[in-house]
C-alpha cells in the first residue's frame, strides 16, 4: 500500500472558472425587468448562440441536463410501453431520464475502446417498441454516428444525443447539431462550461422547436396571457442570471477545449506506458474531441484497490474518481415497469461490466494544467498504481 503525502504534491487549475464577463454578465441580468426568460433577453441570446455554435438551427435552455433529456423524450412521444436503448456504461440520467416518462431504458453494451455505444449490440435489441436509441458520447468522445444513421435508416428508430459531455464536439468536421437529431447538454458545475446547473437541447427543425417550447414551459406559447395551456409537459425552463454566466463561458470554451486536446495527447501516451493502465481510446472520426473526463481502464482492479488508487490519487492533490457502474446494477435502474434482473442484462454487457468495475477518471482541469504538470500527474500515476 503505497504510503499518502502529508500534503498535495500537486496543484491544478480551478473548476468552474469565471472572469468580468460572468461579473458583467449577472449584473447586466439584475437590471432587467425580469428574471425569468419571459422577462429579459439573455435566456433568448444564449439560445441563438449556443444553437449556432452547434451548427443547429434551434436551442431550448433547460434547468438542466437530465430535464433537457426528458424535454427531448416528450417531443418524441416516448411514454409507457415505449422502450429506449441507452448505453449500459453512462451517467444514471441516460436512463433516468427515460424511467421518468414511464418508458423502458433497454442497456446495450458498450465499445471496450471508446466506451461509446456498441451500434451492432443495439441493434439486437431494436424492438417494434423502440422509439429511440440514446448514444453518450462518452467524455467527449462522439459516438459512432455514421453507423447509428445506418440503422435509424434501417429500423426507423430516432438518434437522440445524450451530448452532456460534447460540448463543441465534432465528428467529421460536423457539429452536434448538424445530425438532424436532437442532442441534449449539461451544464452541471462539473461541465465543459457551466452555471451550477442547467442544460440544453438543439432541435434540428421548427416543428421540434414549437413542441419543445410548448412543452418546457407548461405547455404555453411564447408570449402567452391567457393560460393557454396547449400540450402537456412541466416547467424546465432556464433563469436569466444562468443563461447570462453561459453566455460568458462560452467565450472560454472552444480555446479550453483546444489546451486540453494538447494535454491529453501528452497524459495519454504517458499513462499508456504505464503496466496496467489502458487510457480511454479514440475514433479518429471525433476530430473535435471535447474531454469532459480523462478517462483510464484499470483492467483486472478489485473494487478495492481501486478504490485505494483513487484515494492516493486524491492524496495527491489529483481530481480522480471511480467511474460509473452499469446503469442495471444500481437500485434506481429498477424502479420501473421491468422484467429480468441484472445478471440477465450484465451477460449481454460483458463490456460495460468490465469496465464499470475498472474505470477511473480525472476531472478535466487536470488537462489545462501546463505540461510539466501532466507530466508529474503522469509519474505520481505511474507511482501509485505500482505501489497502491
Ligand atoms: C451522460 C450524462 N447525461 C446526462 C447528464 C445529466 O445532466 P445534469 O446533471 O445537468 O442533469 C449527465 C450529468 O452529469 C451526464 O453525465
């Protein structure tokens, strides 16, 4: 057991960042009429940039990513008897999100090197009942999204994109909002750009933008006075003083981005030097990778050591956490209308469980620390895991 530093040897940037033009930004929302997005404008102008950043031709700003999810999920008509295939390695929300509107979460396996959804494993579980598949793109790795186009031609299946991590992501030189999907964000404390909480989802076309509207803000038309509550549906809508600290970060976001690809390529290489350390692998079609996380494989890792190397790690002053548990072996997966228990699912997900035991990941502020600092991250790396 290797022995924990009295204090952090190390030091990274902060996490969330922000400057006058958040300062400016929250002010300039307090001296409006209103605060909520029926009484100013910074909700509308976060919106149209955020949408054009993506190449989309609408947004929707949410309370937060999961809502943003559901939003999406409702315009699509999802309900009870209604299945989702999501992918069995994920944040719990990709699924949540699902349970939420009565529906079935179906977890497929994942890719064992992008930790993205297996396209052939879905498609074995595409049912007269699937009304959408759910690709993450896994810490900012896009998900295949030419074979997902395949079989949504295929099967009439919809994409919905779970982009909570791709903020500015591409895939062929495309952006998130150029699939004619939609694709849902976060914008979680922990998130690429943030305001505590919130979210969003880009609509590829006026029709979805009409419903998502209608439908994040009980149901009303833009501009409504007399109650007309035209469809069902909840309250997500985003405040003013969020979307005001959004639009700030989104002046950082795609310079940040362009630092911890270069970091990356560095921590990458040296991690993967190291015995028993596999780092998350790319598809070289994600030509815009946006690292939310930096993720590595421990393969082979007791719970508990692993646990032991996430805590010297912590020691250390490094941001690392264990990853995510396949959604079926979490007690909150089963609170639905299923059949089945999670052994059953975990045969068919011999990837996800896999890596649902072995993953690790970094907070993304390790990646816009300067080089010699990912260098030392990547020898104090090396030294836990040979000695934890
Ligand atoms: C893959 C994924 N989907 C959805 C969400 C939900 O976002 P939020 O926390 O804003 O509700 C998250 C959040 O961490 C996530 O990681």
């Amino acid at each position: 057991m290797a022995s924990a530093p009295a204090q952090p040897t190390l030091t990274f940037p902060a996490w969330p960042q922000a400057g006058e033009e958040e300062r400016e930004g929250l002010l300039r929302a307090l001296d409006q009429e209103g605060w909520w997005r029926n009484g100013g404008g910074e909700v509308d102008s976060f919106e149209r940039e955020f949408a054009e950043l993506h190449g989309a031709p609408y947004a929707i700003a949410t309370t937060n990513g999961t809502h943003a999810l559901e939003l999406a999920l409702s315009v699509l008509g999802v309900g009870p008897g209604d299945e989702v295939v999501v992918p069995a390695f994920t944040f719990i929300a990709s699924s949540l999100a699902v349970q939420r509107l009565g529906a079935v979460p179906v977890p497929a396996d994942v890719h064992p090197e992008t930790y993205c959804l297996d396209v052939d494993a879905t498609a074995r579980l595409v049912t007269p009942r699937t009304k959408a598949v759910m690709p993450v793109h896994m810490a900012g790795q896009v998900a295949d999204l030419d074979a997902l186009a395949e079989l949504a031609e295929a099967t009439g299946v919809t994409v919905l994109q779970d982009a909570a991590h791709a903020h500015a992501a591409r895939w062929h030189g495309r952006r998130m909002g150029e699939f004619g999907s939609m694709a849902a964000f976060s914008f979680q404390n922990g998130k690429l750009m943030t305001a505590g909480e919130g979210g969003a989802l880009l609509l590829p076309d006026e029709e979805s933008h009409r419903q998502a509207y209608l439908r994040h803000g009980c149901g009303r038309p833009p501009g409504d006075r007399v109650y007309a509550h035209l469809t069902q549906g909840s309250n997500y809508r985003m405040n003013e003083f969020s979307a005001a600290v959004l639009r700030a970060q989104l002046t950082r976001l795609e310079e940040q981005i362009a630092v911890r690809e270069q970091r990356s390529r560095q921590l990458e290489a040296a991690l993967a030097r190291i015995p028993g350390v596999v780092p998350q692998g790319r598809d070289d079609r994600c030509d815009v990778k946006s690292h939310y996380m930096a993720m590595v494989r421990l393969p082979g890792v007791q719970p508990e050591r692993r646990t032991a190397v996430v805590d010297a790690l912590n020691a250390h002053g490094i941001p690392a956490f264990v990853g995510f548990p396949p959604v079926y072996r979490t007690s909150g997966y089963w609170q639905g209308p299923y059949s089945g228990d999670a052994d059953e699912i975990g045969k068919r997900c011999p990837v996800a469980e896999e890596i649902g035991g072995d993953c690790v990941w970094l907070h993304h502020r390790v990646l816009l620390a300067d080089t010699a600092t990912v260098d030392r991250l990547a020898e104090v790396f090396a030294e836990v895991v040979a000695r934890t």
